[in-house]
C-alpha cells in the first residue's frame, strides 16, 4: 500500500511537471510567432474605409507600395517604398504615400504607422500616427518672463526659429526645402500651463497648422518646448484593415 501511495505521488508530480513543461513550450511558440514582424508578416493588401475616404494599400516583401486613395470621387495613385521603424510592427512610409483624413506625417514629412497582430498571431491591422512631436530650444529669454523668449527647432535640414513675445503673440521662421516661410499668430496658456498656438503655426513639414489640426506644448516648458501636432480626434485613428481569409 506504502508503494501503491507512492507511486500515485510520483505520477502526479510527472504529471504536473509534463503541464509546465507543455505550457512553456506552447508560450514560447505563442512568443515566437507574436515577435514576428518581417516583410513577410507585414506584406499584404490592407483597406481604409474612413472619414468618407477608402484607401487600398498592398505592401510587398520586396519593401515596395501600392496605395490608391479615392476621395469624394477623386481617385489617386501613387507607389513608394516601406521600412520597418522597430521590433514590433513601427513602419515608415516614403513621401509617396497618400495621406488619409485623420493622419499626422512626421516633421520630416514620412508616414508612420503600426502593424498590429490579432491575439498577437494574426497581422489585423496597420493604424496611421495622428500626432508628431516637434522640438524647440530656448536661445534667448525675456527678462522676468518664464515663457517668452526665442526658440530654435531642431529637426535636422530644417531651420526654424520661433519667438514668443509676452503680450502673447509670436513671429516664426521656418526654412524647409530652402524656401523660407514667415508666420504670426497669437499663442494662450492652457489651464494646464500648456501653450496653444493659434492656426498660423508653421509645421517642421513648411505648412501651417489646418483646421482639424492643433499646436500645443506638452510635458511643460523649460529650456526646451515639446510641441504636438495633432489631428482632430473625432476624426479618429486611420485604420488599414487586412483581409486575412479570401472567403
């Protein structure tokens, strides 16, 4: 009887062993398809339908594009070139790329998106970024003020310059291409401390901030001025959905 429990004891403990073991092998496999972003993965042919916009995007190993945009009747065409921006599903897009409602290029005027995997196994999706980050340092204060001064831009090829005065207006420069462009407008404090600059905000890209678009700080001001351009919300996130069964 001793050995009968004994035996009973050690099957169960082969038992639970043989789960653990069956269940790490089936998360690293679950991993290893999950971490997969390659061309293959990533290749396809991706729909929008958004915005009263539908877009078709095909993307090929070989890291070439596709896309056709049709717009209140208005069909266009274009073909350009894809890279992987990261490990897990960042892609860029070249100046090709047709730009949707709702998406916010980068200051050097690429599309950037994410590839996203349904249960992390199956690529579902390719979501368009709806904001850019743009950074000003402070080469020149205002005495007694905390924010007014003159700020220079950092994005590389494109010098900018932009000068908040205290009676809350502002003058920029920006050269982008070599042809410069001047602006005025007026900026506000929001009740977070944020600046918002008003719609004359010249983007790193050389145009001024549109209708649906908003310029404002973000993670406070200091000795340098993180400004997010960002789309219109309600416009929400610009979606290519990929159409995994042909049935």
């Amino acid at each position: 009887m001793r050995n009968s429990g004994r035996a009973r004891g050690l099957l169960g403990l082969l038992s639970v062993v043989g789960v653990v073991i069956v269940a790490w092998l089936c998360f690293g496999l679950w991993f290893a398809v999950a971490s997969d972003y390659s061309d293959g993965v990533a290749s396809g042919t991706y729909h929008l339908a958004q915005n009263g916009e539908t877009s078709a995007l095909i993307l090929r190993p070989d890291h070439s594009f596709q896309q056709e945009l049709d717009h209140a009747g208005t069909v266009q065409h274009a073909e350009g070139t894809w890279r992987h921006v990261s490990s897990f599903g960042g892609l860029a897009f070249s100046k090709e790329f047709l730009v949707v409602r709702g998406q916010e290029l980068g200051a050097n005027g690429l599309a950037y998106g994410d590839l996203n995997k349904l249960f992390g196994i199956f690529p579902g999706s390719i979501t368009l970024k709806t904001y850019d980050i743009e950074w000003y340092g402070k080469i020149a204060s205002v005495t007694g003020e905390t924010v007014s001064g003159t700020y220079a831009g950092d994005e590389e090829g494109v010098p900018a310059t932009l000068n908040l005065k205290p009676d809350h207006t502002f003058e920029q420069t920006v050269i982008h291409s070599g042809i410069a462009k001047h602006a005025q407008g007026t900026w506000t404090l929001s009740p977070t401390g944020d600046i918002v600059f008003s719609k004359s905000f010249i983007k790193s890209t050389g145009e001024s901030v549109k209708e649906d678009e908003t310029a404002s700080t973000v993670s406070g001001i200091g000795a340098s001025i993180q400004i997010e351009i960002a789309v219109n919300p309600k416009l929400g996130v610009p979606t290519f959905r990929k159409r995994l069964f042909s049935w």
